[in-house]
C-alpha cells in the first residue's frame, strides 16, 4: 500500500479562467492543490501580482511539487497526465490514440483559446471601435468554425472524445466551450462535443469542483454573439 501524502500544486487563476481544467485534472488525480485566485485581465495591479511567477504577466502558473514553474494550461494537462499514469487521463506513449491526443490538445489552444487575446481586448490590434466591433464579431465567427471542424473530426461512438474514459481533452473541451460564443452556439457547431461536455458537466467526482471553481449559470449559453 502506498502511503505517501499527495503531491502539492499552487495554481494561479481564477474561477471561469484556463486554470479550470488544470485544476479539475488535479482534482481527479488526487493531489493537494493551493488555488491562488488572480485575474490579470481586470487592471495592472493584478497583471503586476503575476509578473514574478509569469513574465507574460498572464494564468494559468503552476508550481510544481519541486518548485517548478509551468505556464501554457495545454503544456500542463499533458505533463500531468504523463506524470500520474494510474489516472487513466491521457492516451500513453505507445498508444495508438497518442498522436491526435497530441493534435487536439495543441489545437485547442493554438486554434481557439488564442482567439480570446483579440476578442476579449480588441483595442489591442484595432484602435477604431468600428474595426473593434468587427474583429469581435469575426473573431467569436472563427471560434465556433474550429469547434465544427474539431466536431467533425473527431467523429465516433466512445462517451468521451478519445475513449470510454474521461480525460485531459475532454476536460479542456468542457471549460473552453463555455467561453464566447456561448454554451447554446457550441452545441450547435459541435453536436458530438456537446455530448461529451455534458457528460464532463456531470461528473460525479468533479460535482463540488464545478460548484466552487466554475458554477454554471446558464449565462454562457446566452452569448451576444449567438
């Protein structure tokens, strides 16, 4: 029998944030988790709180048991999947699954959450609020185009997305999609996603987690840009 404690994580985030699914992982895994909550995206004194642990000033940050800092929340799931096999959470090295796990877990980040930098802040590539309103617009247009074709590709009969298991990307999926364009558009790109995420939305192991850290309201699902 094992015996030894738990390892410890601190995460910096925020409820709703990318630390969610981080957080969730941690969750099923087992380990002790320290949520520091920060939301750099609301002024410059809580960009300033992240400056020593992300030089991109930016959540999620994880510090790992040794010390460690990790940022990227993809980089993160996959690290911690590989680290803590016996969690069953990701496909294994010699899997035959590894390689599009390995895909759709770089794809979220670098075809979806990237839309986030330009949607949320629009000022930051268009000055004029006419072109603002347009790269809004544009940019939750583009969000929900990678989701169908992310839906289309992953096709299949297994409850989650690369098996009978619940896993890394499944968790991703779930906390991803409830950002613009909203809940109600996603399920409407993304039927077959939509099934998976309602069942990570109802994970038993995770019910107090989801209550704490991202309680759903409903709100997600009602977006102006539906």
């Amino acid at each position: 029998m094992n015996n030894a404690a738990p390892d410890r994580y601190t995460l910096y985030g925020a409820p709703g944030s990318g630390a969610v699914p981080v957080h969730a992982a941690l969750t099923l895994i087992g380990a002790q988790v320290e949520a520091v909550d920060v939301a750099p995206w609301e002024n410059e004194a809580e960009r300033e709180r992240m400056a020593a642990i992300n030089p991109m000033r930016q959540v999620p940050a994880l510090v790992l048991p040794s010390g460690e800092v990790m940022t990227e929340s993809a980089a993160m799931l996959i690290w911690l999947g590989d680290r803590y096999p016996e969690a069953q959470l990701c496909p294994a090295a010699d899997d035959p699954l590894r390689a599009q796990y390995l895909r759709w877990m770089v794809y979220v980040p670098a075809a979806i959450y990237s839309m986030f930098w330009v949607h949320d802040v629009p000022s930051r590539l268009a000055p004029d609020p006419a072109a603002q309103q347009a790269l809004i617009a544009r940019t939750a247009a583009r969000i929900a185009e990678c989701w169908h074709l992310m839906d289309r590709e992953l096709q299949g009969t297994t409850p989650y997305l690369l098996g009978e298991n619940i896993g890394m990307l499944d968790l991703y999926v779930a906390v991803v999609s409830r950002w613009t364009p909203g809940r109600a558009r996603f399920y409407r790109e993304a039927p077959r996603l939509g099934e998976v995420v309602r069942r990570v939305d109802a994970e038993p192991r995770l019910a107090r987690f989801w209550a704490t850290r991202y309680p759903f309201t409903g709100e997600e699902a009602t977006s102006q840009d539906l």
